[in-house]
C-alpha cells in the first residue's frame, strides 16, 4: 500500500489511529505507519485542532506520535515539523505534569520526552528562541542569563538532560532503555554533546523543569486559539 494509497475515514477516532500508530511503530513496517501517521495528521492540519490535542486524555502516546512522524517524516517541511515537534513537547509536558503514576511513570513519560529530543531537536528551537527573545523583551526571570545569551540550545541541552537523568528511575532496565531510544531514534551525537555539558550542571533542575513548563504553556495557548 503506498503512502497516498488509503481511504481517509472520517469516522475513524483520534485514539484509533493513536493506538494503531503505536502498535504499528515497533512492528518496522514504515510504509504502513506513515499511512496512519499521515490520517492522524490530517485530524489535526484544519481549524479547532489545537483544542482536539489540548483535550486529549492519553497525551503520552500522543506526544509519541508527534515523534513517530519527524521520525518517520514523509513531507520534509520544516515549518510542518516544528509543528509537530511543538505539539509533542505540549503533550509530554502536559502529560509529566498530570500522571499518576509515581516515580516509575514519570520516568517513563521522560524516555518519551527524549525520544521526542532526539527526533525533533533541531525543529523545537525556532519556537525556543522566539520564546526566550520575547521573554528577554518582558524581563521574564524563569530564564537564566546564559540563556539569553546562548540561545535556545542552552535551554533545549538543559531539558535534554533532565529528561535522560529522569529515565534513572527506571532502575535496572534504564541504560538499556536510553541505548534503545539513541540506536533507533539516531540520537548518539545529540545524547553525546548533552552529556559532555559539564556546566550544565550549575542549573536547578527545578529551574530547568519551570522553563520546560513555560514553554508548553506558551505552546498550549496557542494551540487554545487554533
């Protein structure tokens, strides 16, 4: 089946195609993926998507699909990508802040986090920057100076760390884990420059965490108007 090759049902729900998306994902059939994937984005490229997102209860696995396509990106516009690199750190944000499962969920909501770095990094910093440049305009004190300075990959390489840092918890299965996400998602070379960020280490990580929620909220408000 080609990629265009589909009938686009209306009827199909968000959480069908969700759920088809991340079962297919594992399997490696990329052809087949991309088909759901494309239906998927097709619910959310008209007017009131941004609410459909917004209102979305299983954000985790929504916030994957939003990785899946710049994984597995069939139309290769950046502009189309920062979209979906914005709306699945939304979804992973909203997800960690909201789930209740403890340690061991918020560690696994941070694997999602830096599957979605590691895919979508480069299309998530125009929206970082833009966000840092007004906010240096208002005098916003969530930013660090080096921030301002540095520019969005300071913020990105601090949320970066935090995110692989919070997959710790996952306790034994956690270097596999993080060696699965850098293999399958190409993120050796971004993992490696993260990590190699010896002075990211003089951030709060409660620090990091609120510049992190800030920017999903920004991106939500957004998304609140679409």
């Amino acid at each position: 089946m080609g990629l265009f090759d589909f009938q686009n049902n209306s009827n199909s729900s968000l959480k069908t195609l969700v759920d088809k998306c991340i079962e297919l994902e594992p399997k490696g059939n990329s052809s087949e993926l991309q088909n759901y994937l494309f239906q998927l984005y097709s619910q959310f490229n008209k007017p009131g998507a941004g609410k459909k997102i917004i209102s979305y209860p299983e954000k985790d696995n929504l916030a994957l699909c939003f990785a899946f396509m710049l994984h597995y990106d069939w139309i290769h516009d950046s502009d189309i990508r920062e979209v979906w690199a914005e709306d699945g750190f939304y979804c992973i944000m909203e997800y960690i802040d909201h789930q209740p499962y403890g340690r061991q969920g918020q560690s696994e909501a941070m694997a999602i986090l830096f599957t979605l770095l590691c895919v979508g990094r480069d299309s998530l910093k125009p929206k970082v920057q833009d966000v840092l440049n007004k906010s240096r305009m208002l005098g916003t004190p969530v930013f660090h100076t080096d921030d301002y300075t540095i520019g969005a990959n300071n913020v990105i390489d601090q949320i970066s760390l935090m995110a692989a840092s919070g997959i710790r918890d996952l306790g034994q299965t956690a270097i596999p884990i993080l060696a699965k996400i850098i293999g399958r998602y190409n993120g050796a070379s971004f993992f490696e420059s993260t990590i190699k960020r010896n002075d990211l280490l003089k951030y709060d990580p409660m620090d990091v965490v609120a510049k992190a929620r800030f920017i999903r909220n920004i991106i939500g408000s957004i998304l609140n108007d679409m």
